[in-house]
C-alpha cells in the first residue's frame, strides 16, 4: 500500500476509500468461499447415507469453526478499520491546532515587527530631544552669562526647559514601555514556537502509528 503525504487530503481520502473497498470485497470473498465450502460438505452430508452420523458430526464442526473464523476476521477488520478513523480524526485534529498556532505566530511576528520599528522611531525622537536639550543648555549657560538683567527671558527659556524636560521624561516613561511591551511579546513567540514544534512531533508519531496501522491491515488481507 502507498502511503500519501498528510499535506495531501484527497489522496489520503481516496486511500481510505480504497481501503474499505477492498476490506469490503475481501470480506464479500471470504463469505463466499465459506458458504460454498459449507453448501459442498452438506452435498457430501447428503451422498453419504453410510456414514450419516459421523459425517453430520463433522460437517457441523467444519460450520462451526467456519463460521468463527469468518467472525473473527470481520471483528478485527472492523476493529482495523475503528483504529483507523480514530487516528484520523487526531491527525487532522492535530493539524488544525498546528495551523490555528501558526497563524498566531505569524501574527506576533509582524506585531513584533510594528513594536521594534516604533520603538526605532522614538529612540531617535529621543536623540533629537538629547540634542535639543543639550542646545538649550548651552544657550541658558550664555544668557546667563552675557546678562543678569534678562530674567524675563531667561524664564521663558526655563519654561521652555522645563517643558522640554517634561516631554523627554514622557517620552523615555514610554520607551520603557515599549521595551517591556516587545519583551512580553516576544516571550509568548517563543511559547508558540516551542507548543508548534511540540505539535509538529505529536504529528509525526500519529503518522507513523496510522501508517503501522494500515500496515497491519495489509498484513491482516492478504492473510
């Protein structure tokens, strides 16, 4: 039996159908073969009227051990077949969460992606308020020297100052906010990726015991 890739349904879908068919027709076969091995030692049964009590004896033993193989085999046919769609039903179950993770992950990724590009930007607003601080210290340094006669100027460029200093602080208080942000985001990538790469082995154990499975029921066919 072939054993189609997991990324393929239609095929594994047509491989399963085949499967039943032919569990169906191995058991239409079985069925047959029984019920014409029982019509011919009933004939026996009839032509031999010497021997009739030891060959009714016989015959119903044959039928009956006849007919108990036949059950036997469909019940771990059946059984094959239950053991089949359950793992089935996890594959794909398995799939869907690997996929639902992937999303997620892609999304705190670009998320990721948006947060170091506006926290590029504001460390550079930041620079540029450095050094428009560091400018307008210079200048308070001169009008403080050039004249102590200017004080009405020299509280407005402190005002100016203090609101500068303000914004500088805002603005840092949400740098750090920011940093702490992307640190939170990028802990729970780290968490999808390690449940995707948990996922992605549950996977391949489901595969491969779906794949001994069929194997067995290759096995259990042609026997």
């Amino acid at each position: 039996l072939s054993v189609a890739p997991v990324e393929d349904p239609v095929v594994m879908s047509q491989i399963r159908q085949n499967l039943r068919e032919k569990h169906a027709r191995h058991i239409a076969d079985l069925r047959a073969y029984y019920d014409s091995e029982i019509q011919n030692l009933k004939q026996q049964l009839e032509a031999s009227l010497l021997f009739e009590d030891l060959c009714n004896l016989c015959v119903l033993k044959r039928c009956e051990q006849l007919d108990a193989a036949l059950n036997e085999a469909s019940a771990r046919i059946k059984a094959l077949e239950n053991k089949n769609n359950l793992l089935e039903k996890q594959v794909a179950e398995w799939r869907e969460r690997f996929q639902a993770l992937s999303s997620t992950s892609k999304v705190l990724q670009e998320r990721i992606e948006e947060m170091r590009t506006t926290h590029k930007e504001k460390d550079n607003t930041i620079s540029r308020l450095q050094s428009r601080l560091k400018e307008l210290e210079e200048a308070f340094e001169k009008a403080y020297k050039l004249s102590d006669n200017k004080n009405t100027r020299l509280k407005e460029e402190n005002k100016m100052f203090q609101n500068l200093l303000g914004e500088y602080e805002s603005l840092g208080k949400e740098h750090e906010r920011v940093k702490d942000t992307l640190n939170t985001t990028e802990n729970k990538l780290l968490d999808a990726n390690t449940q995707i790469s948990d996922l992605k082995r549950t996977i391949s154990k489901l595969e491969a015991q779906l794949k001994q499975v069929e194997h067995e029921n290759a096995l259990k066919l042609r026997h």
